[in-house]
C-alpha cells in the first residue's frame, strides 16, 4: 500500500544566485547611439542553472568611459523568474566598459566592451576652423569637424556641407560668391578649399 495522505506535495526551492553562471543578453550591452534608448537583460540563476524566484538581488550595471571612471551607473529592474530589465540612453559617445554585477560579482563574460557611437551630424553645433583670410589668386582651405547634438564628433563621413564664400565684386558692386570644393576625410572631418 500508500503511505498515509500520500502522495505528498514537494515544493523545490531554487538556490542563492550565483552571478558568474547568470547571463546578460542584448545589443546594449555592446552597441549603443548617443541620444537612442537601448537596453539589455540579466537571467539570475542559481548553481544548478535554475531561475532566481525572487527579486532580492542587486543587479546593477556600471558604465566606466575614458579612463575607468564611472560615468553611470544603472540597475536593473525586475520582470520576473530571476530577470531584470536595464535601460539606459547614453549621450556622450566612445568606448566604455560595462560591468554587470550580481551581489557586487560579476556575470557570466561581463565586463563587456560597450561602444557608443555618436549620432547624426547636428548643424548648430558644427565647427569650421582654419585661416580666416585669404588672398586673390592663392587658394586656402579650413576643416569643418562634424557633431552630433550633444557635441560628440562624428566618426564617419557621408554629411553634405556646402560652402560659398562671398566678397565684393571686382568691378561692380554686386557681391561674387565662389563655391568651395568640400573634401569628405570619411571620419567626421572635411577639408573645404
């Protein structure tokens, strides 16, 4: 026979998290355009791979630029069976190194090389630097430096610009303009002569 009020109901607890077998996915965590929310998730588990049940863990993701220090920090918001949710909209573009972390221990192939690219060409914030004056016969050129809205340099080439010059007329006063060839360098710079 049975056992007495058998068969008996089991609930199997899942364990601590253990960060290093826990995962981060998602193209935030390596590809990211200044000004554009993106975002990545975290999948807690514990030592037998199971999915975290509770939301008790520090989940955070710190985002060093330049010389290491930290520029941000975000954590995670819980979903739900161990995972939470990162969103984050970077303004300042360039290589960073995005550690993720559980419990302060980092995940499974964190940290992760996070390159933010600037965004596209804003013309307010466009720099033309060079010679100020030229003489007649003689050609002279400036550089016109490319930026995004939040002042980043451009990377790539691609953005038209055009440039006349205008001065007084040789023999009349109408006013002749000549227009400069602009030279893409295809990283955010242009030589305009």
């Amino acid at each position: 026979g049975h056992v007495v009020n058998s068969p008996f109901v089991l609930t199997v607890a899942d364990g601590e998290t253990v960060a290093v077998l826990s995962t981060a996915t998602g193209t935030g965590l390596v590809d990211a355009e200044a000004g554009v929310e993106t975002g990545f998730s975290v999948q807690a588990v514990d030592i037998k791979g199971n999915f975290r049940t509770v939301s008790t863990d520090a989940v955070v993701a710190v985002f060093a630029h330049g010389g290491g220090e930290t520029s941000f920090t975000v954590e995670g918001s819980y979903v739900s069976d161990g995972l939470y949710d990162f969103r984050y909209t970077p303004t300042i573009a360039g290589l960073y190194t995005l550690s993720v972390t559980i419990n302060g221990a980092h995940v499974a192939e964190s940290p992760f090389a996070l390159d933010v690219r600037p965004t596209t060409c804003h013309g307010p914030l466009v720099v033309a630097a060079g010679t100020a004056t030229a003489s007649t016969n003689a050609t002279t050129s400036f550089t016109i430096t490319a930026r995004d809205r939040f002042n980043n340099q451009l990377r790539l080439g691609g953005d038209h610009f055009v440039v006349r010059l205008t001065g007084p007329g040789v023999v009349s006063a109408i006013p002749h303009v000549i227009r400069a060839t602009v030279e893409d360098g295809n990283n955010g710079v242009y030589t305009a002569s």
